[in-house]
C-alpha cells in the first residue's frame, strides 16, 4: 500500500525525537519499566576490614541510637564493652551448619516442594589480651578469694557458656566507613585452651546465634537473630 504523503515525515519526525531523547538521556518508554528488586551497582558499598573490634553486653541488650558510640575507637557505652585487642591473624569469623535443602515429590509431580533442615550460625572470636577481666569472661572463670593465697584466673574442665548480647564491628580507613554485625542473644563459650602457637597469646571463644525479640519481627511473624548495620546506619 502508498505510504500516504504526511505518513513519511510523521515517521521522520517520531524517529527524530527518539535520537534527541536519548541522546539527552531521557527515557521515551510508553510503559515504566518494572521495579524488580531495585538493586544496582553501588560501588560506593565496597568495603574492606582493615580494622575492627568487639562489642560484648549482657543479652537482649539493645544498641545504642547514635551507632558513633560503637566506632572502634570507642571503650564503649552503656551496658556496652569493647572487648579490646583480638588477633589480626584470625579475625571474627562466621559459620552456618545445617539448612540442607530437600525436595519432595507429589505422587503427580517431581519436585513439588522444598524443605530446609535446621540452621545454627556461629561465630568464632580470638582475644590477644592476657589480662584477667578478660579470661574471666572468655572462660566464664573466677579469681582466688582467700587473699593469703596465689592469685590467677581459676577455669574448670569444662567453661559453663553465658548469654550475651554482641556486635562485631569493622573499619575501612580507606572509606572512612563502619560496617558491624549485631546479635542480641549469643550463647558463647570458651573455644579451646589457650593457643601460644601465633604472635599473640590467643584465647578463643565461640558465639552461637540465637533468636531474639528484641528486633522487629518479619513481615511473617519471623522472629530475627542478627542485624546488619551498614555504613549509612553510622553516624559520627
């Protein structure tokens, strides 16, 4: 069929505004394009560990409002301590056993549905202070009390764990910027005997992550066990 004599030049014309908008970078899009998920490249989000410290409290402990309080350079605030030196070497690491996934059949369909075996998180921390507030902590020990004997820390066979409250925070100096972990309810224990076998003296202990109303529940009813608090969330 003829094109008609207007029909080309409206066609030109269309063409022509499409160019000039994207070149202007303006989108031209009849329909909005779908919001998914809304996430990006942020390279402004990458962040390196150089430093960092522990924070310890007496479980369901809440943080602080003005997160500043926990910056690494911080003794600490409130019911909050900072732990002190822990090992450069062996930094704060985390474990999750469990949560295997398994897929269940219908007798009309394969793969009907999946279900996930239990979870435990854990992480793993390695004091270098060799002082007795600390081991008392770490090892959940005791001093001697007659005075007319030997002091030190006195430890049994088996350290009883304690509930804690925790928050693991780290420092990037090239940034300027916080990045830290916050558990609530931890049941710690001593990890082992201490290790002579690094530049420090390391005194070990591991933190079982457990749930804790005192962060808001899910959409679901969830209750949560960690919160992560990224560098937008410090203040100084």
């Amino acid at each position: 069929m003829p094109m008609k004599k207007n029909e080309g030049s409206d066609t030109k014309a269309i063409e022509e505004e499409g160019i000039e908008a994207a070149e202007a970078g303006i989108e031209t899009r009849d329909d909005p394009a779908p919001a998914g998920f809304g996430l990006g490249t942020n390279s402004k989000a990458l962040f390196q560990p150089k430093r960092g410290t522990v924070f310890v409290a007496p479980k369901d402990t809440e943080l602080p409002t003005d997160l500043s309080k926990l910056l690494i350079s911080c003794e600490g605030t409130g019911a909050w301590s900072n732990l002190g030196h822990t090992s450069a070497d062996n930094l704060p690491s985390w474990d999750s056993d469990g949560g295997d996934a398994t897929s269940k059949d219908s007798w009309k369909t394969p793969g009907a549905r999946t279900t996930y075996d239990a979870k435990t998180v854990s992480v793993s921390v390695k004091s270098i202070q060799a002082d007795a507030k600390t081991l008392k902590f770490i090892y959940n020990g005791w001093e001697q009390a007659d005075p007319a004997k030997p002091k030190g820390v006195v430890m049994s066979l088996d350290p009883a764990p304690r509930d804690i409250a925790m928050v693991v925070v780290s420092y990037d100096p090239g940034t300027d910027s916080n990045f830290g972990m916050y558990m609530p309810s931890a049941s710690m224990k001593a990890d082992g005997m201490p290790d002579l076998s690094s530049d420090f003296v390391e005194f070990g202990f591991k933190a079982n992550a457990q749930s804790s109303n005192v962060l808001p529940a899910g959409p679901n009813g969830q209750e949560g066990a960690f919160m992560l608090l990224t560098p937008e969330y410090f203040t100084v």
